[in-house]
C-alpha cells in the first residue's frame, strides 16, 4: 500500500511538473499576433507583424512601404522566453553591426509589455501596449537618463 501511494505522488508530481513545463510560456503575448500597420508623414506605411513560432518563441518583422510601391525590412525582432526571464530582441538593420540587442521584459501583462536595456545607447526602453483589440500604442524612449528623447508608434491592425 505504501509503494502504491508512493507511487501515486510521484506520478502526480511528475504530471504536475511536466504539465506546467508544457504551458505556452508565450501566451501572455498572444494578443501581438498579427499584422500591424501605421502610416507614415510621407505617405508610406510601416507594418510590423509577430507570428508565434513555439511555446517560448514569437518571431516579428517590420517594414517599411513607400508610396512607389518599394518595400525594406528595417528590423527582426524576436520576442523570447530563455531561462525564466522574457526578452525583446531586435536587429536593426544598418545599426550596432548587425547584431542582436536583447531587451529584458520587466513587466508584461495580457495588454503590454515594457522592455529595457540601460546602458544601450538608444533605445534603452521599448513598451508596447493594445489600446483595443485592434489597435496598439508603442514607444521607445532613453529612459530615465534622456526623458525628453522619445518616438511613438501608433499601430492599426491590418486587415485585407
């Protein structure tokens, strides 16, 4: 009877453990999914599109559109789970070499996310957040080193 009961505590700790192991460590992101767009001054768009890749894994993309119909990337971004901590990871192009800046998410919600990076020269903070369903407000900032340095990104969920 004891090896049973034994058994049994092992077996729901290991069912436990694998199942809050399993969970979509991503999911507190989900409501990025999609494509996002916002007009430019010019007359040109930018749209930024997350899609998720696996449970601790949302890849992103943003481009630019002119009024000519000529499109560019201007950055990769990743939004990453790796060893209980969540990071923004972006590479501009044409900016820091070519390599990745890794953002650490220090709060982040069902409708947001702020992520920072203090002794990055600009941008040291990222936030994002849904305004609505279908509309986003993000801005990077110098944080509170540069308050006065600050753009913002007003962002329409694209629908074909």
């Amino acid at each position: 009877m004891r090896t049973l009961i034994l058994f049994m505590i092992v077996g729901f700790s290991f069912y436990a453990f694998t199942k809050r192991n399993n969970e979509n460590k991503m999911q507190s992101f989900k409501w990025l999914e999609g494509n996002w767009t916002m007009k430019k001054k010019n007359g040109g768009s930018i749209m930024e599109s997350w899609f998720p890749h696996n449970d601790s894994l949302m890849l992103g993309e943003s481009m630019s559109f002119a009024i000519t119909g000529h499109s560019k990337v201007l950055e990769n971004l990743r939004l990453a789970y790796k060893a209980g901590t969540y990071y923004y990871i972006s590479k501009v192009n044409g900016q820091n070499e070519g390599r990745e800046v890794a953002f650490k998410i220090t709060s982040h919600s069902e409708k947001g996310f702020v992520a920072e990076k203090p002794d990055h020269d600009f941008p040291k903070r990222i936030r994002y957040e849904l305004i609505t369903k279908d509309s986003i407000h993000a801005f990077i900032d110098g944080g509170p080193s540069m308050p006065d340095k600050k753009s913002d990104f007003y962002y329409s969920r694209y629908k074909n």
